[in-house]
C-alpha cells in the first residue's frame, strides 16, 4: 500500500471516530452525556439511566420507547460499550449497566457488591466485509477468520479464502482489517470464539473485551466498525447483525463446528442458544455444538446490584427497574426477533425471573 493510502486510512479513522462520538452522545435520547449522569442516578425517580453494550442498542430503543408508551417511565441508555457500561454501574452512575460478556474477577472485585446478570437476548457477530465487485456470499473458515485478524493472510485473493469460494473471482485487493478500539462485550464474544478455535489465537492475543490487536484500525462501538468496515474498500470487521442490516452490509457464511457453512439469522443464533442456562445464566454460546447454530453468537445481561439500597436510592426507583427488565424478557421478547435479535427460550426466561426475583431492597425481596 502506498502513502496516499495510508493517508486515506488515517483520515478516514479521525471522521469516523468523531462521528461516532456524536452518535453516542445522541443515543440516550436526552444528550446526557455520562458524566453528566451522576447527578441524576438517584434524582428523577421516573428517569432510569443505564449505558453499556451497543451490540444491543437497537433492541434496547425499541423496548424502552414502547415501555414509555404503557407506563411513562423514561429510560436513558447510552450506547457506550461494554466497557463503559459496567465502569458506570460500578461508579454507580446509572441504575443499570449491559454488556455482552459477563464481569470478570476483577471487575467483579471492583464492583464491591454481588452483581446480577440478566440475560435480554442473544445475537449473532458477523464478519462483514467491504468487496463491491463480488456479488456473491463468501464463505469462510475458523482457520481463514483467525488468520486474517492475526495480520497473516493480507490480500483477498490468498489461496486459503479462495480455496473455500469456489468459483467466485476475488480482487487483489489488500485486507483492512476493523475492529472495536472500546472494551467491548462484542469483541468478547469474537475473541473467544477465536480462542477456541484457533490454538495460535488462544495463546497470543487471547480473549477478551479489550485485547492488543496484532491488526487493523480501531473503531468505537459497533457503530464505529460498522462505519469503518462500509467506508472502506477491502475492509473486514466484526459486528452484531442488526448493524450489518441496518446499514445493508455483506457479511459472510461461517463453517461451524459440524462443518456447515451457516448464515447469521435469528433462526441459526437461536438454535446457538437453545442450551440449559446455569442458575447465574454466564455462559458461552460460541462455537456452538448445534449441527444448524452459528458459531459467533452471545447472549447479552444487563447488570445490576443485587441489593438496591445504595447511594439513596429509593424503593420505588428500584422497583421500577426491577419491573422493566422484567417487562423486557416477557413482553419485551416480541421486539427481538423483528430487530434480528434471538429471543430468550422458555428456560432462559425462567432462568431471568428467578434471578430477578432474587435482587432486594433493604434485604427485602423486590418481586414476590
């Protein structure tokens, strides 16, 4: 590649990022930004503030708009990452954080109080590229997706990804790898399904929400990869499904575990998420046993405090909070599945109520 594209690519990242940075501050609905959350987290008790995973953003604008139309109450999400959701349920900054992976020792420790994972959904990542000339769907491996983000295989006509497309001409064109620059449930869910595998990803960069790259351009969110991945010829990302429809993006047939190339579908994620959740509902979907599961798929939780009775919080705010993400994995399911998200199974759900029914005020059960 030349200096002039480079040059490009840099530019491009600086009007992406900034973009980027303008959608999340208007995600939220009331252009709070976070820092501007402290002073309300414990103050209009019909506001509920939450931030995390973007991977669930759409979902999340659809539920909490119509829960408004039935009940009044506001919910403020900002779409912020993972990452920054569990930092801000941590500062206890928001009443709710989200995040597509559950907290780790550390951020469990930090949390200073037990945290409850309830999970909202599932969803699929898909591996979305940018190759304007090739109209049909590439299908690609384990090995060829671990080698592309691993810097290895660099052009798209390498004889690995030719080898699995058959009959489709690709460009010799170079391979820009995008990937997530904030911690990021989405990337968890991509690295560890890397991690398993691809024995050369699991012992260097490993899995995680924030991993050292060993390729690509960083963006914020899964707006930002997706913006990365469509300005960019020859760009291949990693992004939730709804992005990939949203902004009517190619994304590829992946082989999975009993050697089918699947699509990303709510069908195929569902089946990825037809398991027996363990009473805390943490688990992996990835690299999914089921003959017809796509492999990169992940639930979602929101995260809150087990007890509720902290930073002057009152009864009614946690009730509230409590009945919403009860709302959102009853009757907030029928908004899945049109937002190309899987909805919880009937075991999911109950696995959600009883962790539910377990957070408490003042140690007194919250739901009866």
């Amino acid at each position: 590649m030349n200096f002039t594209f480079f040059k490009r690519k840099r530019y491009l990242v600086s009007c992406l990022t900034a973009a980027a940075i303008s959608l999340m501050a208007c995600n939220g609905g009331d252009n709070n930004t976070p820092g501007k959350m402290a002073g309300n987290a414990s103050g209009d008790d019909n506001t509920l503030l939450g931030a995390g995973s973007t991977f669930v953003y759409p979902l999340f604008s659809k539920q909490f708009s119509e829960y408004n139309k039935t009940t009044g109450l506001r919910v403020n999400y900002q779409s912020i990452g993972s990452g920054g959701g569990i930092l801000q349920l941590t500062n206890k900054t928001v009443d709710f954080g989200d995040s597509d992976a559950p907290l780790n020792d550390e951020q469990t420790q930090k949390a200073g109080a037990p945290v409850l994972h309830i999970p909202m959904c599932s969803g699929a990542v898909v591996i979305s590229y940018n190759l304007a000339d090739v109209k049909d769907t590439l299908k690609l491996t384990p090995e060829v997706i671990a080698n592309i983000f691993l810097g290895k295989i660099k052009n798209w006509n390498d004889p690995q990804i030719a080898a699995v497309n058959n009959g489709i001409k690709l460009p010799n064109t170079p391979i820009v790898v995008a990937h997530r620059s904030d911690g990021s449930g989405t990337t968890n869910i991509f690295t560890t399904y890397l991690s398993k595998v691809s024995p050369e990803w699991n012992t260097s960069p490993g899995k995680g929400s924030s991993i050292n790259w060993p390729a690509g351009l960083g963006g914020k969110g899964n707006e930002g990869v997706a913006g990365l991945v469509k300005q960019t010829p020859g760009a291949i990302g990693y992004i939730e499904l709804a992005y990939a429809f949203q902004n009517k993006m190619a994304f590829a047939k992946i082989k999975n575990k009993s050697g089918n190339f699947v699509t990303p579908t709510v069908a195929t994620t569902s089946a990825a998420g037809n398991i027996q959740l363990p009473a805390d509902s943490k688990v992996s979907l990835t690299n999914t046993d089921a003959a017809d599961g796509y492999p990169i798929s992940g639930f979602t939780w929101a995260l809150i405090y087990k007890e509720q009775k902290y930073n002057n919080r009152s009864q009614d705010r946690a009730s509230k909070l409590v009945k919403l993400l009860w709302w959102n994995v009853h009757e907030g399911q029928k908004f899945c599945e049109p937002l190309n998200y899987a909805p919880l199974s009937s075991s999911a759900v109950t696995v959600a109520e009883n962790i539910l029914k377990s957070a408490t005020y003042d140690g007194k059960q919250l739901m009866q």
